[in-house]
C-alpha cells in the first residue's frame, strides 16, 4: 500500500457564514479525494473547516495552521479560490514555501 499524502486545504474563512465555508472547503476536499481515487493514491486532506477550532481569535488560529503546514507529515497545502485576497492564506502560502510542500491549486485558483 501507498504512502498517505497528506494535503492542507487553504481557503478563506473570515468574513464568511460557517455553513459557505464548510460547504466550499468539502467540494474541494471531494474533488482532491476524486482525483486521488482515479489515480490510485492515497491521501488525506487536512481541511481547517472541520476543525473544532472555530471559535479561537484568528492569531491563535494561525498559530494552529502554521504548525499543521509545518508538521513533516503534511506533503503539499492545496490553495483554494479567493486565497489571494485573504491575509490568513498568504501566510499559509509563505509558510509552505519555506518548508517545502508541493502546491496544488483548485481550478480556478490564481497561481501562487
């Protein structure tokens, strides 16, 4: 059996009803698990919406995201649309960078 890869989704949450952001986050998180699944790879997707760390002031969320993009386990951080224009992703973004992982983008994502 295949390693896990393990993949971040980064994708803005401020501003946004709870139910828009779980909704969006999990299209992207099917969509990855699809694309696995016709490859025949195993991964996981680490996706901040399921967390039950909602209700944290942001900088100690980020806290969080920082040392879950960090953790050598996670391979590659997948940036969603609109993470651009978000503070919170650009610092997911910038963190990746630094530690290496793989980017992936949801179709229709700007480029990092």
């Amino acid at each position: 059996m295949s390693k896990v890869k393990k993949i971040y989704l980064s994708g803005p949450i401020s501003g946004r009803r709870d139910r828009d952001v779980a909704k969006h986050f999990n299209r992207v998180k099917w969509l990855l698990e699809y694309e696995a699944e016709a490859a025949q790879a195993n991964v996981q997707i680490i996706s901040p919406a399921t967390l039950s760390i909602m209700g944290l002031e942001w900088e100690s969320y980020m806290k969080i995201a920082r040392a879950i993009i960090e953790d050598p386990s996670i391979d590659a951080i997948c940036l969603m649309k609109g993470w651009e224009k978000s503070d919170g992703c650009k610092r997911e973004a910038m963190w990746a960078a630094a530690a290496g992982k793989t980017f992936i983008h949801e179709p229709g994502a700007k480029e990092a």
